[in-house]
C-alpha cells in the first residue's frame, strides 16, 4: 500500500489524509445517530401521504376494498378507518413526546407489517388482485411494492430497536 508523506516527512495513511475521506467519515458519524429519526419522519410522511390521497378517493378506495376476499363485507370501516389510522399515526410520529412517538413508531411498523403480508397474501393467491395504496406508491410494481413495504417494516424494527436503547 502507498502512504503519502506529508509535509513534515511522516508517512500518513491514505485514508486519513485526504480531506474527502476525513468529510465521509465526519457526515457518517454525524448521520449513524439519526437514522432512527430519519426513519421516523418517513413513517409521518409516508402515511400522511398516502392517507390523504385515499381520502381524496374515498368512494373508489371503499369500492376497491368491498372486492377483497374475506375483508369485503368491512369494506366502509377498513375504508374510513385506515386512511383516519395513517393520518392519526403522523400526527402522533411527529409529536415531541417520546412515549406518544415510541407508541406510533410500534404502530407504524405492526401497520407495514401487515400492508407487505396482505400484498404477499394477494400475489400469491389472489387472480385478480387488487391495490388500493394511493399517490403514487400505488402504481408500484407487486414486487416492487412489496420489497418496499418490507424495506420499510425493517427500517421500523431498526428504529424501535435504535430508540429503545437511546430512550434508555
């Protein structure tokens, strides 16, 4: 391996002289503390979102869920309350009380857990299958929407996990 000598006639590691690496290591340090909370904020965004444009849908979203196996015959209460339940749980993400946060966060993640098994459910044994996710994480791929959902399941036990030992 190459060392670089400095000015002052000493050798010096690659990795340490360069200001590039000095820079990646300081935002690594910097960002490492705060994925939790990056991961937080998403949850808020994402559900905010994604609850709004199912709102904005109501009568199509009720629609859609009466034609889900099993589920149909709860189609208004799964068509209210889900959209009022992502909403509710941004709110409650973005609320500066740890206890209330934490709860959301448990939430969030039991959420996501079951949105990626229904769409595991759906692909697997449903012929016609059916999303009714809103914006645009509806027109995802079914593998594409299910890797994302479980991308995000995962982010959520990492922040729990990440959160239980910082709260400590």
């Amino acid at each position: 391996m190459e060392h670089i000598i400095n000015n002052k006639g000493n050798k010096v590691h690659p990795a340490t002289s360069t200001k590039n690496g000095s820079l990646i290591r300081r935002s690594a340090r910097w960002i490492k503390p705060r994925i939790p909370t990056l991961i937080i904020y998403g949850y808020a965004f994402l559900y905010f979102y994604t609850g709004i444009a199912k709102l904005q849908i109501i009568a199509e979203f009720i629609r859609g869920n009466s034609k889900i196996p099993y589920l149909g015959k709860y189609a208004e209460l799964i068509g209210w309350g889900i959209p009022i339940l992502e909403i509710l749980l941004a709110v409650l993400l973005i609320v500066p009380v740890n206890k209330i946060k934490r709860f959301a966060l448990h939430a969030s993640t039991f959420l996501m857990g079951i949105f990626a098994l229904y769409l595991t459910l759906m692909v697997a044994f449903v012929e016609k299958k059916l999303c009714n996710c809103g914006g645009v994480i509806e027109s995802m791929g079914w593998k594409t929407h299910i890797i994302f959902n479980v991308v995000w399941f995962i982010a959520g036990i990492y922040a729990l996990k990440k959160t239980k030992i910082i709260n400590n």
